[in-house]
C-alpha cells in the first residue's frame, strides 16, 4: 500500500524531495530553528549539510523545512542552508507565527512544531531534530508551554529526538504529552533521555528496540484514526553524554541569569543553548552535534521501514 499524498500546494518542494515523494521513496524532515537559533555559525551550517549527508547515507531523501522570502521550502539547497545559519534575519518560527512570515514575505526558521505541519502537508512522516519544546519550569506561573506539545497532539508525524532538556520540567513535559495522546517511545532504553545526557531521573513510558516496531507503532496509531504524533526519544551515544549532575549545574547557572534578563517567551530556549555552550566551554554543543547525527541515523532507518510498511 502507498500512501501519497499530494502536497499543499503553497509548499516549494526541491526536484529531490518531490520525486521522492512522487516515488514514495523514504524521506526525512529536518527542521531550522536548531540552526539559525540553536548553534553558532559556522557550526550550525556543517551540522546541517553534514546530517543531510548521514540521511542520505541511511538510504532516504533529507527535506530541511524553513520558510524563505515568504515561502515555504520543503528541502533546501546548500546556499539556503547558508543563509538560514548567517543571515541575521531569520525569525524563529513556531505554528502561530507561519502566517505572518508567509505574508510578510520573510524568512523564517521553523521550530518542532512548524516543521511538523510543514512535513504532514507534504507528505512527509518522519522528522528528525535535537531536542524537543515542552513545559517550561515554573509554567504554573509563566503559562510558557511550547506549541512543540499540543503539535505532537495533532499532527501525524513521528518525531526523532534525544528527549528534553533539563531546562524544561521534564516530569510535566511528559504528564502532558500523555494527556495529549502522545505515545512517548524510549528507543533502545528504559529510561527517558534528557538531551545532554543518557538520564533524566524519568522512565520512558515505552520502550521499542527497533525500527520495525517503531513503523509498526505508526502504522496502527494512523490506521486506528488516532491523530497526531509519535515522540521517539533516542539517547545521544555513551561517548558523547556530559553527565546529569555536570549539565545540570550550568543549566541552573542559565536559568538564573535568564530570570535576571528578564528574557522570556521564544527568546528563552535559544538564550539557554547560546549560554549553555559557553559555559560549558564548547562541550554542550559538541554533545548536541553528535545528538543529531545519532538521530538522523535513526531517523533515516525509521524512514526505509516506514517505506515498507506504508
Ligand atoms: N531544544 C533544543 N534545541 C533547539 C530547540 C529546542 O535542544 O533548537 C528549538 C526547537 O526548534 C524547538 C524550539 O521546537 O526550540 C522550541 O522553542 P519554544 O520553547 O519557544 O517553543
Ligand atoms: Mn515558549
């Protein structure tokens, strides 16, 4: 059975991922906020060809999904990429802001949940990124809970991530993805990653040890009509994990000097990776480099068995 759908017609598709998707051919969607507002240039522009590269080493076609002059690109060429990692105009895109980018004629770089609806109306079902939004600490105050959540709610698309980071409340991030409907799969691991380390102190709710299983898992939430996505939690390697009780301490450090600032809203979450990778000397975005390669990897496999099944 093929599922191919055709694409909105106000996304610009690459010739690539529009024959793939033509052929039903495996593709992976990665998202841009991670590199316009996730990691310094010149970094973040290697990381973004370089995991384009492991996805099509793993057999599926990359789509980085940003917004450009106005309009939506579903895959993106290399001087994009570029531009989208050096430019200094890039806004951060979540769901709300799509609108206002698209009309205003911007750029944008879009978030979990922006690349996520960008995915599902191409046609695209598996996605690959770092780290996912979620509840922020003290959002009993702050109403501050990313649109990344109430997307994975809706949105039929299985997302590959390495957890959640310690500067959210992972224990509410999860409480919430469960009254959301979302299935929350540790891959390979008992217990629910937090980005920069293998540990979070959470079980992951369900464990799935291979891809074959994760499709099949796709395969049955869509079949039984149960919108909306899969989180699929994946552990950055043992070589590259910096320690809970390590990171942990910076990202106190962070969080308090973001009190302090008085930031808030979007600006919080790429404040706290910029401060994050400086206090850490650099090694918090090594980690968070060798994270996404782990999940491009994974993903891109995801994809091959999706292909089988769908
Ligand atoms: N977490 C990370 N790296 C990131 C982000 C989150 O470890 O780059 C980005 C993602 O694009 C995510 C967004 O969707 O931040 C969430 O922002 P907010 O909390 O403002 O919804
Ligand atoms: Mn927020």
């Amino acid at each position: 059975m093929t599922t191919t759908a055709t694409p909105h017609s106000m996304l610009a598709l690459s010739d690539e991922v529009a024959a793939a998707l033509r052929d039903g051919a495996p593709v992976v969607a990665l998202e841009s906020t991670i590199i316009s507002h996730g990691m310094p240039y010149p970094r973040n522009v290697e990381m973004a060809v370089e995991v384009e590269g492991i996805v099509r080493d793993g057999g599926a076609v990359p789509a980085t999904i940003a917004v450009l002059d106005g309009v939506p690109r579903i895959g993106l060429s290399r001087d994009e990429l570029e531009v989208l990692a050096s430019h200094g105009d890039v806004a951060k895109v979540s769901l709300r802001d799509l609108p206002y980018i698209i009309a205003t004629r911007a750029h944008g770089a879009t978030t979990v949940a922006a690349t996520m609806r960008l995915a599902a109306l191409a046609g695209i079902r598996v996605f690959v990124t770092g780290g996912l939004g979620g509840v922020h600490r003290g959002a009993e105050t702050t109403f501050d809970i990313s649109a990344d959540l109430t997307e994975l709610g809706q949105t039929d698309v299985a997302v590959v991530s390495a957890g959640v980071k310690s500067i959210l409340d992972i224990g509410l991030t999860l409480e919430s993805l469960e009254t959301l409907g979302v299935p929350v799969v540790g891959f390979g691991t008992n217990e629910f990653p937090s980005f920069y380390s293998r540990t979070s102190g959470h079980r992951a709710p369900m464990r799935v040890d291979s891809v074959e299983q994760l499709a099949a898992m796709m395969r049955a939430k869509w079949d039984l009509g149960l919108a909306g996505g899969i989180s699929i939690a994946n552990p950055v390697p043992v070589d590259d994990e910096i320690p809970a009780d390590v990171i942990g301490a910076l990202i106190e450090q962070a969080l308090g000097e973001c009190g302090q600032r008085g930031i808030h809203g979007k600006d919080i979450t790429p404040f706290l990776l910029g401060r994050i990778v400086e206090l850490s000397g650099g090694r918090s975005l090594e980690t968070n480099i060798a994270l996404v390669r782990s999940n491009a990897r994974l993903g891109a496999a995801l994809a091959v068995a999706w292909g089988q099944v769908s």
